[in-house]
C-alpha cells in the first residue's frame, strides 16, 4: 500500500510513511497474478508447441516421397507455425494491455471498469512500457475524470470515531435497566465497550 491510502485509513503521515516502507518490504518478491497466469500460459503454449512438432517430424520422418514434395511440406509447415507464434504474441500482448488497463481503473477508483474501458480510445494501438503501464493512459483517466467525474468514486474520508455520548444512538436497554448488549450492532458494541471498561 501507497501512503496516501494510509493516510485515508486515519493513519498520521509519520506513520503512513514507515507502514509504505514496510509494505514495499513485504512485496519485494511478490509476483503479479497477471504475471503469473502469463508464465504459465507461455509455459502451455511452448509445451503444445513442442508436441505439434514432435508429431510434424515424425511425419516427415515415416514419409516416403520425392524430395521436392517434402521441401514443400517443411515450408507449409514452417509457415503453420509462424502463423501459430504470431497469434499467440498477439493474444500474450492483448493481455497485458487487457491487465495494465484493468489495474489502472481499479487504481483510479472507477465505479465500473467495464464502462470506462469503453471510453478508453485506441486501444489496439496501445504502447506498453517497461514498467508493464500503457503509455498515455494515465492522462485518458485524468480527463475523464474531470469530464466524467460520476463514474469515479470520491476520495474516501475517514469516519471520525466519537466517544461518549452520540446523538441518535440509543442504549439498548432491558426491562431491569441494564444494557442488552445482544440487541447491538457491531459498532454500537465496540462502542460500548470502549466508553464502559469496566464492564464484566
């Protein structure tokens, strides 16, 4: 975590600061689920792959035939496989872009992804930076923010914590004038108990 989402919890800035420092700590070897699920459909494709070929030499291997045939067979071969590879880089890019634009909505607070993914223009000529962000989407977010603000959520503040006292919340009391602590919400509860320690 950021600490500016620190800060929103309720956190002081002093704090916020040594929680990011511990939380980057914490996730220096943590590998991206998007990341990981790209390995692992590399690691299928490549494993396929091999078995195609396995079965296309085996072919050319028990064939019988003139030279020129088999010359024109490798080179069908070879093109089915370029063909193959291209497609697969295609879909492997498509989904990095696919994972950089979900994590920069949800990062960007957007109410409903899927609805502001269809206001993110040229897409197929998306550009993926090292760092695995698509350049120039940061600022497509920035103005729609400012001309679509509804479909972004507000900063969050935090819900100030009064003790003693509050308005509108009533005790829960029995007929014996002792409070019926099975009759409250968790907060009313927590409450409570923290305005009245020595309760047993």
């Amino acid at each position: 975590m950021k600490r500016e989402e620190f800060i929103a919890l309720g956190i002081d800035d002093e704090t916020a600061k040594k929680c990011e420092k511990a939380s980057n700590e914490e996730l220096k070897g943590y590998i991206p689920y998007d990341r990981f699920k790209e390995v692992i459909e590399e690691k299928n494709k490549l494993k396929n792959d091999i078995a195609d070929r396995d079965k296309q030499f085996e072919t050319l291997k028990n064939s019988t035939g003139d030279v020129e045939a088999m010359k024109e067979q490798i080179a069908s071969l070879q093109a089915d496989n370029k063909a193959k590879d291209e497609a697969h880089a295609a879909e492997i890019r498509q989904m990095k872009i696919n994972s950089a634009l979900e994590s920069a909505l949800i990062g960007s607070k957007a109410k409903n992804v899927t609805a502001v993914k269809a206001l993110i223009k040229d897409l197929d000529k998306a550009e993926l930076q090292e760092d695995g962000s698509i350049k120039g989407l940061e600022e497509q977010i920035a103005a729609l923010k400012k001309s679509d603000s509804y479909l972004f959520e507000e900063a969050t503040t935090t819900k100030p914590n009064f003790k003693g006292f509050q308005p509108g919340v009533a005790k829960k009391e029995t007929t014996t004038g002792k409070v019926d602590m099975s009759k409250m919400s968790y907060e009313e509860l927590a409450n409570y108990i923290e305005n009245n320690p020595d309760i047993g």
